[in-house]
C-alpha cells in the first residue's frame, strides 16, 4: 500500500507501513485517511523529530525492501520527504491530509 500526502505545501507519496510509523510517531493515530491542522503541525513535526532523534543507531539503518540484496535505507531517510513536506506547511499554517494511493 503507497499513500499520498497532500497540501498546498507540496505533495508526496511513501509506502504505506513507513509512513504509519512516522504518523505515529509524530503523535497521530496513524489512521488513513487522516490529516493535520496548520496550527497542530509545529507540534507534531517536534515529536516526529525527536521521536527520530531517539532511535538507536541500529534501526536508524535498518529497513530493507523486499529485495534482500538493496542496501539498507534507514527510517531517518526515509522521514526526511515527509519531515520537509511538514517544515514548508508548517511555515504558513498549512494543512496537511493523507489517504491511500
């Protein structure tokens, strides 16, 4: 399952599993469809980045796909379009929605 962020901010698109994770650790439900309010996405980015700041070094790397033979990508890495989508509409108040694509 891939879903779709979306806002006026920009748009982008994760699998499913990795952005449940990161919707959960930024203090939501992790339910799709979802959103965030502009005025709630100060908060939610500041537990998203510290919640990835306290990952242990091992799971930061960790996440292979399904190909045994891909290099590990780590869940900070895999943050980082979601961290800058939230960044951009938190600057103006931007609200944030999700569904599956």
């Amino acid at each position: 399952m891939l879903i779709t962020f979306r806002s006026d901010a920009g748009d982008i698109t994760m699998f499913g599993n990795v952005a449940v994770t990161l919707l959960k650790m930024a203090g939501h439900s992790g339910t799709v469809p979802g959103a965030i309010l502009g005025k709630d996405l100060p908060a939610a980015l500041a537990k998203l980045k510290g919640a990835l700041d306290a990952l242990p070094a091992e799971e930061r790397a960790s996440g292979r796909d399904d190909d045994d033979d891909a290099p590990a990508i780590g869940l900070r890495k895999r943050a980082w379009p979601l961290v800058e989508l939230l960044e951009r509409a938190a600057r103006d108040e931007i609200d944030v929605s999700w569904d599956r694509s």
